[in-house]
C-alpha cells in the first residue's frame, strides 16, 4: 500500500508525545521509507516574527491564505510549504491532485510577494520514517489511514482536525480503546 496521498490519523494507544492526537498528511511513501507533515499543530505568528521576517512573510499576502503549523520532529527548522497545486516550481514535488510540496527560497520569496499559490502551510520540519518502519507501526496500530480531498489539509479549523479526521471515517475518536490486539 502506498500511503502518498493520504493522511495517518494517530491511535489513541500511540505513545509517541510528539505525535499524540496529530493528522498527517504523506507527502512521500517508498521503500525507501516514507515523509509526511503535521497539519494540525498551529504555531502562533506571535512566537516566529523573525522567521516570518526572514522568508519576507512579514506582511498580509492578500487573498492568499498561508498557515503556520508544527510539521514534524525532523529538521524542525527547516521550512516547506506544503500548498495548492496552481503555482509549481521545477523543484516543486507533486503529492495528489491538488496538493504539492515545495522547500526552494525563490518559493518563499514568491509568497512575501504575493505570487504564491492561494493555499499554503508553511510547515516547521517534517515527520519521517526508515525503510519499513510505517509498515510496522501501521501494523502495530499506531496509524488509521484516510483518503479524503485536499480541502481538509487548507482549512483553518486545526484543534478539532483529529476528531473530524476519524469522523470522516465514521468513527467517535472518544470510544477508542487504547488498547488492540492483532492475531
């Protein structure tokens, strides 16, 4: 199964604190192993007036919409942008039909002026795995998979994202044991 394109919702049995109660969206899925972004850990602006400041982010972006969010433990200050699909770039990396993923400062520097797609989270690091190590952890039950359109990554409504995340699966995340068996 390859997971690019998809979202891993965690289990509440995950004891990972990094990754408690977080919505993934998977940017690369291989043999290789696998990376993907946390789309709902909001950063405040508040906390990153530099960075914003240095990437030329420091003011409104018109009708362009551009999201702060925790991405990941890996290379956490490290910026990528992951957006809607209607600007691409060479270095650009096409996820799904409408979703793509860019890390290139001319990107950056086509955001502060305004010519950056209409979407976009500029995520803090990124969420990576080894070679089969997602395998064993969606076999051990840490993840549940969702397939659903890119609407659900480019919204504002981050703090319920998990719950609506398994809603869309048709699951009450609260009636969850914490606890599976496999056999």
């Amino acid at each position: 199964m390859n997971l690019t394109g998809q979202f891993l919702i965690s289990m509440p049995s995950l004891e990972d604190d990094r990754f408690e109660k977080t919505v993934i969206y998977m940017c690369a899925h291989s043999k290789d192993g696998a990376m993907g972004i946390i789309i709902n850990k909001k950063i405040d602006y508040d906390l990153y007036p530099d960075l914003l400041e240095q990437l030329g982010i420091d003011k409104p972006l018109e009708d362009k919409k551009l999201y702060i969010r925790y991405g990941g433990p890996v290379e956490s200050g490290r910026g990528f942008v992951l957006h809607s699909d209607e600007v691409i770039q060479k270095e650009t990396l096409t996820i799904d039909k409408g979703v793509a993923l860019t890390s290139t400062s001319e990107f950056f520097e086509d955001l502060s002026k305004g010519n950056g797609p209409k979407n976009s989270i500029l995520a803090l690091g990124y969420a990576g795995w080894g070679p089969g190590q997602i395998e064993r952890e969606l076999a051990s039950n840490s993840w549940m998979t969702l397939k659903t359109d890119s609407d659900f990554i480019f919204d504002e409504k981050v703090n319920n994202k998990w719950n609506d995340a398994f809603n869309l699966l048709g699951i009450d995340a609260s009636k969850l044991s914490l606890f599976s068996g496999n056999c």
